[in-house]
C-alpha cells in the first residue's frame, strides 16, 4: 500500500527542490528557486513537494492569497505539478492530488487556481495532471492562446515577412547579444510607455540580476542601425533548452517603419535557437484569453508562429 505524504516547501528544501526540477519530465528553469524568489517579497510562497513511500514524487510550485486561494503561481506564467521522468503514472498524480486536497482543506485553503505547463514546454509528455483536474471535478478558468513555431518541422516566414526580409538585407544592420540589460530595458520601458502606457513586469535591477543568475537561459540580442549605439529592435529570449520564449520585445518607431523585427527574428529563429524544438512567440490574448489581439495574432502566424495554450482551471476544496 502507497503510503503518500505532502510537505509544505522550506528553504532547508532547496536543493532538493532544484534537482527534482533539473531531472523532471515537465520543470524548467523557472521553476527553480533561485528564479522563482526573487520576488517572493510580492507573493507569500506556499509551494508542496509530494513523497511517496519517502521518495520525492511530485512538486507544486505556489503562493497563497489572504483569501485562501492556492496558486500555482501569480508570479510565474506557468506552474502546476512538475513530475519525474519516471515512476509516476496517471494513478499515482490522483492519489497524489486527492491526499493534497485533503491537507490542503485542513490548513484552510479553500480554492486552487491552477495553471498548466504548455506541453511544449515538456521533455515527455506529462498530461497526468489534466487528467486528474477532471477526474477531481476543475472548472476551466483561461485559456490564453500563444503562437510557437515547431522548428523540427522546418516552418518558415510567410510571403510577406520574406519580403521585409529581403529589404532588410540592404539596410547596415548589426545584431548582438547583451550582458548589460540597460539599454534593452530603456528602449524597452520607452516602447511600452509610448503603446500602451506600462511599465515592464521586472525592473531594469531584477532583469540584470535575474539574466546574471541564469546567464544560460535568459538571453537580450539587440539590433543596432548603422552603427548607432541606441538600438533599434531588442527580444528578451527565456531559453528552456527545449523551447526559446520571446519575454519580451521593444523597437523604436523607425524600427516599426522599417520592419526591423523581421531580421532579429529571422536571426534568433534560423541561427541562435535553430536547435531547439520550439520558438514561442507567447500569448495574444487578455483576461485569461477573452480578448484575442487579433493584429497581434496574425503577426505572429506570419512568422510561421501557430497555435498553443495556456490552461488555467479553477478547483474548490
């Protein structure tokens, strides 16, 4: 008989957390905790790691509301149950979840808003917990909608990209990767200011501290015109080893006019992260995806980019 305990996180767990996420099935580098605490001064940590006979089966990164919801997580774009590559079947992830439920009722937390990792983000597949949020009774919340290119299927720019393409060509352009996030950020917080009148969810202070913690994965290229210093077009590239995720992206009006994002991506795409499986462009929806930018949506496609999703449901205890 399974004998199957759930233990609330503590730093004292670190590097077991750590090397559970490194040699999971599902965990990316964001599920570390050198990634996730970063801003734990703006989310009370409420994670749980799940044994099974004493052995580590299963993690949940979370934090927790003063209304008692269980989330998994507000400060990361996704979360839920990180599984092991092996020993872990869809019958263990239920009796996994149900003992949680029940330790969860007991220390008051009332509901579980839950967000799934986009399976292109898995090493193999891990759908178990889609399985048991239905067996458990969950209720889909969201359902934002992002825009990937398989780059194993060899998916490229449409007519019209190619064309920009072509008249970039001509243009004196360099393209470099930055250790110094400083004049990204500021191109950045400007380009943001000016379209929509936001400011970047990291300060200039966390992403240079962040990009310097995880040098590997979080990656700035940036486009400069004829050897001006300012540049032009910059992307924010979070890179899983499996799938590089565009952050972030800035340009200036000249680089808008000029279509100067065709060659970074074309760069990033064809080049830097050629490699890896996926390159995602992220989501075009707000309100957990009850408004889709459809101008922003197309723009996307038009670089090869299709269709993934970022599940939320919503579970009562």
């Amino acid at each position: 008989m399974d004998t199957i305990s759930i233990e609330r996180y503590s730093p004292a767990h670190r590097a077991e957390w750590d090397d559970f996420v490194a040699r999971s099935r599902n965990g990316t580098f964001l599920l570390q905790r050198g990634y996730m605490d970063y801003h734990s001064d703006r989310f009370r940590d409420c994670s749980w790691m799940a044994y099974q006979n004493g052995k580590l089966r299963a993690i949940l990164p979370a934090n927790i509301d003063d209304a008692g919801t269980l989330h998994s997580h507000q400060g990361l774009t996704y979360g839920g149950w990180i599984t092991p590559v092996g020993h872990l079947d869809g019958e263990d992830l239920l009796k996994i979840f149900g003992r949680a439920l029940e330790v969860w009722s007991k220390e008051g937390i009332r509901e579980l808003d839950y967000k799934r990792i986009p399976y292109i983000y898995c090493r193999t597949s891990a759908d178990e917990d889609l399985y048991a949020l239905f067996r458990l009774g969950a209720v889909q919340t969201g359902c934002g909608l992002s825009s990937a290119i398989n780059l194993r299927e060899g998916v490229g720019f449409n007519q019209m990209q190619r064309r920009h393409l072509r008249k970039s060509q001509a243009l004196p352009l360099t393209i470099s990767e930055e250790t110094n996030v400083g004049p990204f950020m500021g191109l950045l917080i400007d380009c943001l200011q000016e379209r929509h009148g936001v400011n970047p969810v990291h300060s200039c202070e966390e992403m240079q501290m962040l990009r310097d913690r995880f040098h590997q994965n979080i990656r700035i290229f940036v486009l400069r015109l004829g050897g001006g210093d300012a540049p032009q077009a910059g992307v924010c590239v979070y890179d899983t080893g499996i799938v590089a995720h565009v952050q972030y992206i800035a340009t200036t009006p000249q680089a808008r006019e000029l279509n100067l994002l065709n060659p970074l991506f074309h760069h990033l795409i064809s080049d830097v992260f050629a490699d890896r499986r996926y390159f995602d462009f992220g989501i075009s929806t707000e309100d957990n995806g009850r408004y889709l930018n459809t101008g922003l949506l197309r723009q996307k496609f038009s670089y090869g980019g299709t269709g993934v999703t970022y599940d939320r449901y919503s579970l009562k205890l």
